[in-house]
C-alpha cells in the first residue's frame, strides 16, 4: 500500500472513531474491572480504551513471537555461514591460480 492508501485508511479511521463518539457521547455504562467499579462511564472511552489495551496486549505477545523467529533466524544464518565458509575453503585449496606468476608477467 503506498503512502497515499495508508494516509486514507488512517483518515478513514479518525472519521469512524470521531462518527462512533458523537453518536455514543451521551451514552453512559458502568464498568467493573476486577478490583475497581467505576459508574457513568462514557461508552466511547470504554470503547476505545478497550481498543487501545488489545493492542497493547497483542504488541506484547507479538514481541514474544518475533524474538523467537528472530533468534531462530539467526541460528540458521550462522549454521548456513559455517556451511559456506566450509565449501569455500574446499574450493579455495582445489582452484588453481587464474593469474600468472609476477615472473612470468614480466616476459609478456
């Protein structure tokens, strides 16, 4: 998506969320979270409270999953590098030299 699509969805978000809390602003609701109750809530700040804490909660969890893959990736690139640097020194005694010798680069 280029700059000009993500610029849109993002406006086109705002206008939603700004559409949801005008039309819910004087809608009031009671909200318990465990320990604390609270009374008179506005609906739109639950709402977009709880929109919010989900995406904390799964940016928590994606870092978890990315450390994975990301040391998992790294293992494999260092056991590739090991395998290339081993071919490489077998190609490298078994090459003969492409150039002359100084010597004999002198008599040409």
């Amino acid at each position: 998506m280029g700059r000009t699509g993500t610029v849109a969805l993002a406006v086109a978000v705002l206008l939603l969320v700004m559409l949801f809390t005008r039309g819910n602003g004087s809608e009031r609701v009671s909200l318990e979270l465990g320990i604390v109750s609270f009374d008179a809530v506005p609906l739109a700040y639950v709402v977009l409270g709880s929109f919010f804490v989900g995406m904390l909660v799964m940016m928590v969890a994606g870092i978890h999953t990315d450390l994975r893959v990301r040391r998992l990736l790294r293992d494999r690139l260092e056991e590739e590098d090991l395998r290339e640097r081993a071919r490489l020194d077998q190609v490298d005694r078994n090459q003969r030299d492409l150039f002359l010798p100084a010597a004999e680069e002198e008599d040409f």
